[in-house]
C-alpha cells in the first residue's frame, strides 16, 4: 500500500452538481469539524461561486474534466490541454487544486484514460507548487458509464502508479457509485484511493457505512447531490448520516473537506 495513502489524511466534499465529504468508519461524522471545501469550475473558468450553506468561498478548486476525451457535451473545451492547462494556472497561483475525470467507455478507450491520466501527470511535475497545491485526480467512476469493474480496478492501479511519481501531496479520489455495485467489488475498485462515494440516497448511504464498516474503507470522501430537495442537498444533514471522520490534510491548511461540484449555470 502507498506510503501517501498510510500517512495521509482524508478529505470531505461537497457539491452544487454534487457535494461530497470525507469520513471514517468508527463513528458518525462530526459535520461541524467541517471548516473547508473544495468546488468544481469549468477549465479556464472564474474561481468558482460560494456552496449553498456556506458563507466563504472554496477553499480548494476542482477543474471539471467530465466531458474529456470525445464526450464534450457542454460546449466548454473539456480536452487533455484544457484540464492540465487550467490545472496548471490555477496551482501555479497558489490555489489548492484537483483534476475531474469520469472514464466512460463510450468516449474513449481504456488506454486512453491512461495516457490522458500520465500526461496531465507528467505535465504538472513541471508547474511550481505542484508538491503541496495539486491533490491529484477525482476519476467520476460509475456503473452507468460502462466500464467493467476490473477495467476499473486497473485505472485506478495505473493511476497509483503515476501519482507515485508526483511530488508531494497529490493522489486520487475515487468518486463512485456505492450501491451500484456488490461491496466486495466497490471495496476492490477503490484500491488504496481517496474514496469519494455519493451519497445521493438512504441507499448510497447505507453501503457507504456497510463497506466501510466490512471492508476497511473507513474514510469516504462523501459526494452530496445539492441540487436535490432538503434533507439530501445539505452536507451538514448527510455527513451526519455517514460513519466515520471527515478527510483533512495539513498540507491543505488541517481542514476538513467537503466537495462542492458546482458547474451550472455556466460562469
């Protein structure tokens, strides 16, 4: 197992898309340790606008790379440039940075997820700050974009392997789908990541706890679906719901996270 994943802290995340929020298995999560967060912006977009229940900005910012490799849906340039580009620019100036991916069979090939993983990677090993700005890689991994598991287990391995080679903080977040899966899958496609689970439903959450629970994966960085009606759109509510501990790094300031992909209206 990674030394970054063993020494690290965990993060929580929240999202206007989706919000998401990191916790461990021992005990229901202290929602009110929640003092940081981390929210999504288009590449070469403004910094993003402040999450709903909040009253300061984000304190991290997550470039939203869903639409790379053939499925730009939106009209904004979602390319390999435009994500390492707008990575770059935004660790270079100091800010606390991730890099969004959500691998889908129908926009690009296995291989092509790695070289886009590996050269975005090695790009970043050249931007100043990269060893305490740049966290790494959210990969959006879910059942309905249609990869097999085992394709999965295999980016997420490749992806360790190249973030190993990267200096300082930077890992990756595993932004799943907990009840779309059996557990001992979902428990094998996380690897040693950063889980990111969505916790969208009493569903979700419930196999959030029981893997936690069962399989050791007792941090979660929980994604929390804010454009749902009340409970389900607020953080403080859903972390509560969730066992374990939010995710903090002290290299990001000892916050605890929460993940606030907020990518609509376009800004």
């Amino acid at each position: 197992m990674s030394l970054r994943f063993r020494n690290a802290s965990r993060i929580v995340a929240v999202t206007s898309m989706a919000v998401a929020v990191l916790l461990s298995a021992a005990s229901p999560a202290s929602a009110t340790s929640i003092n940081a967060y981390m929210m999504d912006t288009f590449p070469y977009h403004s910094f993003p606008p402040t999450a709903p229940y909040w009253s300061t900005g984000a304190n991290a910012v997550q470039v939203f790379g869903q639409g790379s490799l053939g499925c730009i849906t939106t009209g904004i340039n979602q390319s390999q440039g435009a994500l390492e580009g707008s990575t770059g620019q935004w660790v270079q100036a100091g800010y606390q940075t991730a890099t969004e991916i959500a691998p889908q069979s129908g926009c690009g090939t296995l291989a092509a997820y790695e070289s886009e993983i590996y050269n975005i990677a090695n790009y970043m090993k050249s931007i100043a700050n990269v060893s305490t700005k740049w966290g790494g890689f959210v990969l959006n991994e879910e059942p309905g974009y249609d990869f097999k598991a085992a394709d999965l287990e295999s980016l997420n391995l490749y992806t360790q392997s190249v973030m190993d080679t990267v200096p300082g903080l930077g890992w990756y977040w595993v932004e799943g789908q907990p009840n779309g899966w059996d557990l001992a899958t979902y428990s094998t496609i996380l690897e040693s990541s950063w889980p990111s689970s969505e916790a969208y439903t009493s569903s979700m959450v419930n196999a959030i706890n029981v893997e936690a629970n069962s399989y050791g994966h007792n941090v979660n960085m929980l994604t929390i679906e804010n454009q749902s009606t009340y409970p389900w759109d607020d953080y403080v509510w859903v972390a509560n719901q969730v066992v374990g501990y939010n995710w903090n790094n002290c290299t990001w300031g000892c916050g605890s996270y929460f993940d606030d992909q907020y990518v609509y209206p376009y800004w």
